[in-house]
C-alpha cells in the first residue's frame, strides 16, 4: 500500500488549528479541527495513488498518515473514520477524477 507523499509541487500541509485560530478555540474545537485536516488530506493521497475504501486496513491508513508526515505514530479510531468517511465521499463522486 502506497500513498502519494507531499513533493515539491504538492502543496505544505494544511495549517493547524492554532496555526489557524490562535488560542481562542476550545480544546474539542482543536481536536475536531485537526482530525478533518487530517482525515482530508489523507483520504485526497489515497484516492489520488489509486486506494479504494473497501480494500484499506487499519495498518494501510496509518501508513499513508506517516508517509504524508503528519507528527502521529498512530492516528486514532476516530480519525481513521474521518479518512474513511472523506475516502468514501471522493469515491462516490462521479465528477471527481485524478488527472
């Protein structure tokens, strides 16, 4: 299983909720924030290299969250539903295609 890591011509990470919100911003607010900048740029490299939902472990997706370099040893239950529920929704979209 292979995802297609950040290069030169892919744009830096998304920036974190304090990056984005400062301090003003609860915990939850942090938390909910991070996931889906991590759920969406995860599951956009998976459907870009090719991975389909029904086909990825556990193992597969966190693989392909340290391959994008995000600071986790293992993303949480939580998290990989979040990659699994955007992957579903690029995968359902007909109008959406990798070039």
């Amino acid at each position: 299983m292979t995802a297609r890591t950040l290069t030169t011509d892919t744009p830096p990470l998304p920036p974190t909720a304090r990056d984005v919100f400062g301090a003003d911003l609860t915990a939850e607010q942090a938390t909910s924030f991070n996931r889906a900048r991590v759920a969406t740029c995860t599951a956009l490299a998976l459907y870009r290299s090719g991975q389909e939902l029904d086909h990825l472990s556990d193992d597969d997706i966190d693989t392909a969250v340290r391959a994008l370099k995000f600071p986790y040893s293992r993303p949480s239950e939580e998290t990989r539903a979040a990659i699994r529920a955007a992957l579903a929704v690029l995968e359902a979209d007909p109008t959406i295609s990798v070039i």
